[in-house]
C-alpha cells in the first residue's frame, strides 16, 4: 500500500490539491476534514527575521 499512502500525502500539496479537487479526484470536504485534522504548530514558529519585500 506504499502507492495508496504516496498519493494520499499529495493531498498536502496546495498546487496538487487544487487540481485533484477540480478533476473531482478528491472532495473539498476531505481536504477541509484533513486541515481540521492537523495539529496547532503555532508554539514551535522561530522568527528568523523580517522578511524581505518583494519589488515589482
């Protein structure tokens, strides 16, 4: 089941998600169950600094 488990964790990539959600691959209410489903993070950030600006 290592392909099944692959294609699974694609459902993490933003750029992927969004195409297997309009191919109707996947439901939008999987990947809304999937987000729910991760853990807060927010006490592990660690600022490096300011980010730099983009100039168009």
């Amino acid at each position: 089941m290592r392909l099944a488990r692959a294609l699974k964790e694609k459902t993490h990539d933003v750029r992927l998600r969004d195409k297997l959600i309009s191919e109707g691959k996947i439901k939008k209410e999987e990947v809304d169950k999937l987000l729910k489903e991760l853990p807060d993070e927010s006490a592990n950030v660690r600022y490096t600094g300011e980010a730099p600006t983009q100039q168009n």
